[in-house]
C-alpha cells in the first residue's frame, strides 16, 4: 500500500505561481513512477507530468515550458512547480504513484487562476 498527501494548491492570479508537493509514503519501494494529474470542471482527468523512478520526465504539451516536476533525494516526495499560470490551468490536480500492481491517488489539491 502507498499513502500520498499532497498539498500546496490554493488561489492565484494569472502570470503567478504555485509549488505542490506530493509525500509519499508506506511501500514506497514499489512505486515506478510519480506524477500529476489535473481534471477541471466538466473535463476528463489528464496527465500534467511524470517522473519515472530511472528520472525519466513526461510533461503534457499543454504545460511544457512552464511546469517542472522534480523530486527530492529519497524518491518518496515530487514537487510541481507551476509558473505562469493561465486561467486554463484550474483544475484539481492529483498526486499519481504507479506501482506494478496498481495505481495510487493522492486527495486532490485545488488550484484555482483568476484572469
């Protein structure tokens, strides 16, 4: 089992930025792969970014040039950070921890941009 909290969305203007993190915990030497999803209102979930075990980074085009996932040394938290961030943006992001059994999902973190 992996537990993930995540944390760090929250309410900004367009242009601004934002930092989540995602700790993950319980049997973190499974996992594969961490990353983040986003689902906005009346949209399907979609990949954000990866970050495979081998560092490996998968970023959806949409983003690319302005959200950077990373990781600390243990491998057991990422953080995305969000620059210039654009209305479009909003959605509640999920954390995303891949093992070879199974998917694991964070609560879910709202991260709102106003124009």
């Amino acid at each position: 089992q992996v537990q993930l909290v995540e944390s760090g969305g929250g309410l900004v203007q367009a242009g601004g930025s934002l930092r989540l993190s995602c700790a993950a915990s319980g049997s973190v030497v499974t996992i594969s792969t961490m990353g983040w999803y986003r689902q906005g209102p009346e949209k399907q979930r979609e990949l954000v970014a990866t970050i495979s075990r081998g560092g490996t980074l998968t970023y959806a085009d949409s983003v690319k040039g302005r959200f950077t996932i990373s990781r600390d040394n243990a491998k057991t938290t990422v953080y995305l950070q969000m620059n210039s961030l654009k209305p479009e943006d909003t959605a509640v992001y999920y954390c995303n921890a891949e093992t070879w059994r199974t998917n694991y999902w964070g609560q879910g973190t709202q991260v709102t941009v106003s124009p």
